[in-house]
C-alpha cells in the first residue's frame, strides 16, 4: 500500500472529524436574496463566494458583502484559498464605478473591499485599488470602508496608492505563523507582509491582519505571531479557525476549541492590541465595522474584567 505524503504530520488525505461548533445556518432571507441579486446585476465577485466564507449567510443576510476586485483568478496559489489560481482576465477600468454603485444601492453604513494579487500587473492592481476607495468615498461619503489588500510584493510605491486613497482601515493577512509560511503562502514571505504593515502604519493607517489555526502551528508560534504584528504597529487582529475548501487544499491538522481562541483574545489585549477578534468561525471581515472604532474593544474587554471583580 502506498504511503500518503505528510503535511504537518498529518497523512494528506486524512480527515479530522469537524466539530458542532462549526455548525452554521444555510443562507435564507430577503436581505439575502437582496445582495445576491445586487451582486449578480453588476458582475461583482464576492469573496464570500470565491473563499466559500462559513458566515455568507449571516453577513449577506444583514445586508454585507465583501466584494473582491480586480477579477476572481489570482497568480498566487496559496495551499489554504479556495480562489481560483492562473492567467487573469484584462483589468476592468469601469469596475471602481460598479462596485461603488452596489454599494450605494445596499445603503450599508460599513463596507469591505478585498482583490486577488496581480502580480503579473507593474502596479499590482493598486491603481484599481486606489480608484475603487475613491469611487465609494465620492458616491457615499458617510459609508466607512475597509480595505483587505495584497502584500504587492512589498512595494511602496503601490503601498502607498492605498494609503493616499485613505479608507478607515487597512487590513493585510499575515494568514499562518513564520514556520509554514512558506507552505501555506506559496509566493509570499512573513517579513514581508510585517514590513507592509509597518508601512501602512507609518503612512497614517489603522491597520489590521488575520491568522488561522488548524494548519500544525504551535500556541507558542500564534502568541510570537500575535506579539510581531503588535510590534508592526497593527491595531486589529482576527483568529479563526482553518477549513479545508477542497480536498486539493492543505488538510485541517486540528480544530481548535472555543476556549483556546478566548485565551488569544485574553492574550491580545494583554499585549495592547486594540480590538482581537477570535473565534472558530471569525474571518477577516466578520463583525469588520466595529473594528473601524478605536479603542471600542480594549474598552469592551476592561469593561467584562471590572465585571469579574468581586465587590
């Protein structure tokens, strides 16, 4: 019999059963119903649909999406993203304008902007990107905008588009810790991506970024990720838990339990970051308006521990 390749040392092909936690509710509801139709007419791509997010129905359900830029196909081929990976089509100089329409059309107080990475683009899409940002803020300038933006190998030149455009956040994933970098972010690099953060950071930003569990991390390994973004300057930081998109993806090693995620929460603001959200379902823009408050999850989390304290 033939041995099966380890990642992780897990045997690739190996199943971890998926837990009840994991449990959410199919998508259903007029609101629902509303974006899909939104998103349809204007030939938006989501990647809510595009990353098969578990909180679609949720989100999509009060009237959110995160809409994707810059096409649904991307030059990287991360072993965790369910995003399709090869040639992109030609950019789309009218795409600014239709997402700034959907989003004027959904009335949503907060939005969430995310693209795949160009590489094979000199600027890296951060043209669209800039465009995109200032189209919202001219047709709905009370509509608050996160922008979840590539690394555009490092380049501050295409960097610094995003943060003259100025959205409220801008957020980077560092996805993984530093040691499977390299295994779950195939072109990408831990230095590189803390460097981008800095950069934003010092440019005026306020900055977030997203790790995973699941994929053989150690609880060390996540606290030293924790304590490198805080030293990049970022103020945001999402936890939540790794789910294979296909059985071509990097396997599950582990689930995390709920109590292990409350413990990096715990850990977060300890180390003074300003608001961590962490738990088995959180993606980077889960619950993304109320990170654009400063100071409104440090504030939430001293006020639950005053709680605690006995009279």
């Amino acid at each position: 019999m033939q041995e099966l390749p380890v990642i992780n040392n897990i045997p690739e092909g190996s199943k971890v059963k998926k837990p009840d936690w994991l449990r959410v509710k199919l998508p259903i509801g007029e609101n629902y119903k509303h974006v899909r139709s939104l998103v349809d007419t204007h030939k938006l791509h989501t990647i809510c649909e595009s990353g098969n997010c578990p909180n679609m129905g949720e989100c999509w359900g009060e009237g959110t999406a995160t809409f994707m830029i810059l096409g649904n196909v991307c030059t990287r081929s991360c072993g965790f993203c369910a995003v399709a990976t090869g040639r992109p089509a030609a950019v789309e100089w009218d795409e600014p304008q239709r997402v700034a329409e959907a989003i004027y059309l959904m009335k949503v107080k907060h939005a969430v902007i995310t693209s795949v990475d160009r590489d094979e683009l000199k600027d890296g899409g951060s043209i669209i990107w800039h465009n995109t940002i200032k189209a919202v803020k001219a047709l709905t300038p009370d509509t608050t905008l996160e922008t979840l933006i590539p690394d555009f190998k490092g380049q501050k030149e295409n960097i610094q588009r995003v943060i003259d455009a100025a959205p409220e956040v801008v957020s980077h994933n560092i996805e993984t810790v530093e040691r499977l970098t390299r295994q779950v972010r195939i072109q990408a690099k831990y230095h590189r991506s803390m460097e981008v953060l800095r950069i934003l950071k010092e440019g005026g930003m306020r900055t977030k970024s997203g790790i995973m569990l699941g994929l053989g991390e150690t609880k060390e390994e996540v606290i030293q990720t924790m304590t490198d973004l805080k030293n990049s300057g970022v103020d945001v930081v999402t936890i939540g838990q790794y789910l294979q998109p296909t059985k071509k993806h990097l396997p599950v090693v582990r689930f995390v339990h709920p109590d292990e995620f409350k413990e990096y929460k715990e850990i977060g603001y300890q180390m003074g970051l300003d608001y961590v959200e962490s738990g088995p379902l959180v993606r980077s823009s889960y619950h993304s308006e109320k990170h654009v408050i400063k100071g409104y999850g440090r504030e939430q989390w001293i006020r639950e521990k005053e709680l605690l304290l006995p009279a």
